[in-house]
C-alpha cells in the first residue's frame, strides 16, 4: 500500500466517522436522545461501520475497475422528539458537512503553515524540508476528502444531508411522506452514482474546478 493510499484511507475514516458524530451530538443537543441511547456519540469508527456500504460496496467496485465510493451507518435521528422538528432537523442535516467543512479549514491553515506548493504539471508537491513535505501531503489530503465529503452530502439528493434543504419547501401535509422516501431512496442514489461514473460523468468539470480552487488555497504558488 502505498503512502498516499495509507493517507487517504485514514482521512476518509476520520472524515466520516466525524460526520456522523456531528449528526448524532446536534441532535442530541437538539432534545433527540435517540443516537446517544444507541452508542453513536463516538469517534470510535468500529461503530459507525455499515458492512454493506462501508466494506463490501467500495471492494466490490475496486475490483470491477468502477468508479470507487461508500458510505456509513447513518446516525439514527428521531425529528419528532427534537424541540423544533422541523428547524433543529435542518441544522442536524448541516451538522456533518459543516464539521467536515472546519476540518477542511483547518488542513488549509496548516499546509499554508508548511511553506509547502503544490505543480499542477506534475503533481508533485515541493517543500523545503522532509517535516514540511510530510505536513502538506498529510494534511493536503485530509483537507480535499473532507471538501469532498462535504460538497457530495450538500448536494439535494434524498438521502444526503442537503435534500433537507429540500425539506423546507415540502408542505407541513407531506412532511411525514417526505421523510418515508428519504429513508428508502439510498438505493435509488447509489444506482444513479454508478451510472454517472459508467456513462453519464456528470459533475466533472465541477470536480476539477473544486480541486484546483483547494489547490490554490492551500498551497503557495
């Protein structure tokens, strides 16, 4: 395994287990127990591990050659047991990107710390010391999953977290319908993934325009 797999696999592990985290203190928060009474208020990644999306789905895909994503075990939330459903629901939703968006802050203030830059042409990044080098491709990395991480779950799609933004628009009637397709439409979404990485390659020209623009904030020129 090589070092930048080593990086990215720790970050994305970090990255989401946070994420979920975040879903499950804000509710908490919030007046929904439902999380804590299950063992989801954890940094311990074993627990937030969804056998299917987290293990078997992104192997699968590695070893069929497709385009490689997974997901975790999402938090359980009961919005009818929070003190303003409807309010505190959407900041629960924000609370996992939003976590992910700070550490990705953070990574940036620090591979800015490092003296580091970054050459497009080649890839590579050039530091002035073996530490520095070592801080900029760490922190390189987290910073990009988590921006990652962010910008897919801000995206307006049942079940991801931005569909609640969908969720202000839905009438108060249809808000319990609403909530029932959410939590069935994670296969509808993973199937729209795969045909977007097979045929349709939608987004791509967004994702590389994401990445250049982390690129230069993180790194001098």
């Amino acid at each position: 395994m090589s070092k930048t797999v080593f990086i990215y696999i720790i970050s994305a592990v970090i990255a989401v287990t946070c994420h979920e985290a975040a879903h499950g203190y804000v509710a908490n928060f919030f007046g929904d127990p439902t999380a804590k009474q299950a063992g989801r208020l954890s940094i311990n990644p074993l627990r937030h591990i969804d056998p299917f999306g987290t293990l078997l789905l992104p192997l699968l895909l590695i070893v069929a050659g497709l385009p490689v994503f997974g997901y975790a075990k999402p938090v359980p939330v009961n919005i009818g047991r929070l003190r303003k459903p409807r309010n505190h629901a959407l900041l629960v939703s924000l609370a996992g990107p939003g976590l992910n968006l700070i550490f990705a802050m953070l990574a940036v203030v620090l591979c800015r710390l490092s003296g580091a830059a970054y050459d497009s042409p080649s890839g590579s990044i050039i530091a002035s010391s073996a530490l520095s080098l070592n801080v900029a491709e760490i922190f390189g990395l987290f910073g990009l999953v988590n921006v990652l991480l962010a910008v897919f779950n801000l995206l307006p799609l049942p079940p991801l977290d931005g569909s609640a933004i969908l969720e202000r628009l839905v009438p108060q009637r249809h808000v319990v319908r609403y909530y029932a397709l959410r939590q069935s439409a994670m296969p509808f979404l993973l199937g729209f993934l795969l045909l977007n990485g097979l045929f349709f390659h939608l987004g791509g020209g967004m994702l590389n325009s994401l990445l250049n623009a982390f690129e230069r904030l993180a790194f001098n020129s």
